[in-house]
C-alpha cells in the first residue's frame, strides 16, 4: 500500500499534456494514413483559397489570387493550431480546480482513492492500461491521452518512486490478466 501527498503545478500539467497530444497523434496516426492526413490538409488549404475569393467577390478563380488566398489559408492554419494549442496549455486549468489543488491518494490492492477539497475519486486498477515514467513524473493512463500524474517529488526518495511503479505496474498486469481470463 502507498499512500502519497502532492500538488500538480502548471508546469507539471504542460509535460502531461504534452505527452498525452504525442500519445493522441500517435493514435490517431495509427488509425490514419498520411495520405488521408494530407488530403484534409489540401482540402482545408482549397476551402481558405475559395472563402478569400469569395470574400473578395471574385468571381471566378484566378491562379493568382488561388495562390494568395492558398497562402494566406496555410498561414492563418498554421496559427490557429499554434494559437490553440498555447491558449490550451496556458487556461484549460483552473488555479481554483481539483488538479491544481492539493492531493491526497492511496494505491492499495482494488485500486487508488484520490481526494482533494472539491472531489474524490476511485479507480480500479483495471482502467490504466499502463504506466509512463520520467524523472519527474509517474504516468497512469487509461486512455491514449487520458492518464493521471503523479510527481515523483511525492515520494520520500527516487528509490521509493521506482518501487511504487513496480506496485502499480504488478497490479496493472494482473487487472488484464484477469480481464482476458474472464472474457
């Protein structure tokens, strides 16, 4: 059993995002083929070109202004998703909300109990699917892009951490275990 104190920090948040948009890519790579991908792209490309013409009140289509509006299309793409994509990382977590809140969990032999000041959670250790870890953080996720973060800070000492993944990596394999035996 383990039971751990810790507060996420934004900067913890950013790295957890930034590895679940890789592990959602990657996904999403699997499932898409790059010529499916680059089609979407082309497409979005063509629909910028067309709506700059039409903004314009051109009413046909010149290679021209097809070109401008074909880069002005793959410009304002670009910065959008940058845009987005900061904008996300910087506000999609309240400094008042429970994953920047202090918490409490315990990992024992059904699961972990995580609590905090607005909520409490249970999980069963047949939702992670598996476990990431860095120097600084145990991941335990559920989903591609879906996991829960743990610093490795909570724990007393580096050692304690890798024996905490080894707890939850053995309990992991064993809820799948029996999830395939029992289907």
């Amino acid at each position: 059993m383990y039971e751990i104190d810790y507060q996420l920090t934004r900067a913890d948040l950013a790295v957890y995002q930034t590895m679940a948009l890789a592990r959602l890519k990657a996904e999403a790579r699997k499932k898409t083929s790059i010529w499916k991908q680059l089609a979407l792209w082309i497409g979005l490309v063509i629909l910028f070109a067309i709506g700059f013409n039409i903004a314009g009140e051109t009413t046909s289509i010149d290679a021209q202004s097809m070109l401008i509006g074909t880069w002005i299309g793959l410009v304002l793409a670009a910065g959008l998703s940058m845009g987005t994509a900061y904008r996300l990382r910087s506000s999609i977590y309240s400094d008042t909300g429970p994953s920047l809140s202090p918490q409490h969990a315990l990992f024992d032999e059904p699961g972990m109990h995580v609590t905090t000041a607005l909520m409490s959670a249970d999980y069963k250790w047949g939702l992670f699917t598996e476990l990431s870890e860095s120097k600084e953080h145990i991941t335990l996720w559920m989903e591609p892009c879906l996991g829960l973060v743990i610093p490795t800070r909570a724990f007393s000492t580096s050692a304690a951490a890798a024996a905490f993944a080894v707890f939850a990596r053995m309990h992991i394999a064993a809820a799948a275990a029996t999830s395939r035996r029992t289907s």
